[in-house]
C-alpha cells in the first residue's frame, strides 16, 4: 500500500504515524493568490527535495531521500509574479523578489518541492508551497507544511514515488 502524507487542521498521518505539523497563518483552504498564507488544499506530488549539505538534517535527507539536490549559496525561488521564473528555482542575485533558499535558521536544511502552481505555472496563484523543518511547534508558515526535522527526514524515507500530499479540511485564519 503506498503511503500518503495527509494534512489536515488537526496535524498529518503518514505510514501509520501522527506527526504534529504546522501550517500557512491562512488556513486550509482555496488559494486565493501570492501572500495569502493559505496551505492548498488538494492532492500534491513532491516533485525534487532539497537540502543544506553543511547541516546535519540536510545530510540525513540526502542519505534518506536519494535524489535529493543540494542548496548552494547562490540558491533562491522566485515568488514575484513578474519573474519569468515565477515559482521556480533561481541563481542569485535577481531582480525579482525572491526567497533565499540557503538562510541562516533551520527552516530550509530539508526542503520537498510540492507541485503546487507547476504545470502550468500561473503568476499571482501562490509560489514555494513546501515542506520543511518548521521554526517552532505548530507555528504558522506562510502557506507550506512544516515539521520537526526528525520527522520531515522520516517521512522522506518511507517516500515512494506514488505517495501524495493530501491538504484536507478547513481552518479559519486567525
């Protein structure tokens, strides 16, 4: 049976495990456009994991998660619907706004790509929906699901090609 990570208002279930997670400021729900904090809902493909190679979360992800890429310095995503790279990787330095993939806390040393807004990309319809090591316990993101780093690194390893990310429920912003 593959697994899925399911997301909804009360955590996430993956393998046969809860795992606490936090998500957007926004809620679940419909995403209404860039900035708006909404963690999507619906069913999502985790296209490319990342990861900070000089930090041992990152390492960890990388032996569990085979395909991973590392983060380099000059590493970015672009979140300005003006970019012609608009919700894509990015070299840095841009002159879009752009969120720099290599930062100084723990956010980014695991990051899964999900396919939000990809094929095709739509500009103003929400950029870098991810997964990553949250800041602290159920602290909201701008829109991605975040975990403890051990769990984002358990979860890689039990990652199948077939899994999902299903975001389910409705929670209202705060």
């Amino acid at each position: 049976m593959t697994p899925h990570l399911v997301v909804g208002p009360w955590g996430a279930w993956f393998a046969g495990r809860r795992l606490p997670c936090a998500i957007g400021r926004g809620g679940l729900g419909a995403k209404r456009g860039e900035g708006d904090g909404v963690t999507p809902v619906g069913v999502h493909a985790l296209e490319a994991v990342l990861y900070r190679p000089d930090r041992a979360a990152g390492r960890a992800a990388a032996h569990v998660f085979r395909r991973a890429r590392a983060i380099g310095p000059m590493d970015g995503w672009s979140d300005d619907p003006a970019d012609p790279a608009y919700n894509t990787d990015v070299s840095l330095p841009r002159g879009f706004s752009h969120e720099r993939l290599r930062r100084a806390d723990p956010m980014y040393d695991v990051v899964g790509v999900l396919d939000w807004n990809r094929h095709p990309i739509a500009p103003g319809q929400g950029s870098a929906i991810f997964l990553h090591v949250w800041r602290a316990p159920r602290r909201p993101t701008a829109g991605c699901v975040a975990f403890r780093a051990a769990d984002l690194i358990w979860v890689l390893s039990r990652w199948t090609p077939a899994s999902r990310v299903i975001v389910r429920g409705f929670r209202a912003a705060r």
